[in-house]
C-alpha cells in the first residue's frame, strides 16, 4: 500500500482557516488589554505631557494593528481557500506588536 501524495490539487484547508482567524481575534483581544493596562499606567499618577504621549502612541499602535488584524480575519472569514498574508501586512502586524510591546515595559520601567 502506497503512502497518499499531496498534489495541492486536492487540498483541503478544514478548519485551518477558522483557527487562524480565530489566533487573529485572540491576539487583538490581547493588544486591547496591553493598550487599556498601558493607558491607565501612564496616567495612574495624574496626568502629564508624557503619560498623555505614550497613552497616544499606545492607541495609535493598536489601531494600526486592529486596521491589519481586521483585515486579515475578512479575508479568512470569507470561506474558500485564503490567500497568503503579505509579507508587507505581516510585518506591518509585527512592528506595531514589538512597538506596542516596547511602548508597554517603557511604562512598566
């Protein structure tokens, strides 16, 4: 008996699709959370040119990644095969991750 050979004809993505937009959700619910924590950190003592400065570019950052995130789970949520993320959205994704991240243990420090 012969081992099944993939072609990529016969593909078929199942729920491939459904959970990666679901990862695509629970990372913006995460980036929510950062972004809420890291506001009320930067005006827990009052408010001050630079807490109010941060908390901005904290919202900014996550906006950005939202307006990516949510473009990615419509093309996912469409059903059928999903095209490829370009790499320019998912690097796009990952420096508003990491700046949002540098944003959050600059507050913490």
């Amino acid at each position: 008996m012969e081992p099944h050979q993939n072609t990529g004809d016969d593909r078929d993505p199942g729920l491939q699709p459904e959970r990666t937009r679901l990862a695509w959700r629970r990372t913006t619910l995460a980036g929510t959370v950062v972004t809420v924590l890291a506001v009320k950190a930067a005006l827990h003592n009052g408010p001050s040119a630079t807490g109010i400065a941060t908390a901005a570019l904290c919202c900014a950052l996550w906006l950005g990644f939202l307006t990516v995130a949510h473009r990615r789970i419509r093309v996912l949520a469409e059903g059928g095969e999903p095209k490829t993320l370009n790499p320019r959205h998912a690097g796009t994704a990952t420096l508003f991750t990491v700046a949002l991240a540098a944003c959050a243990v600059a507050l913490v420090l």
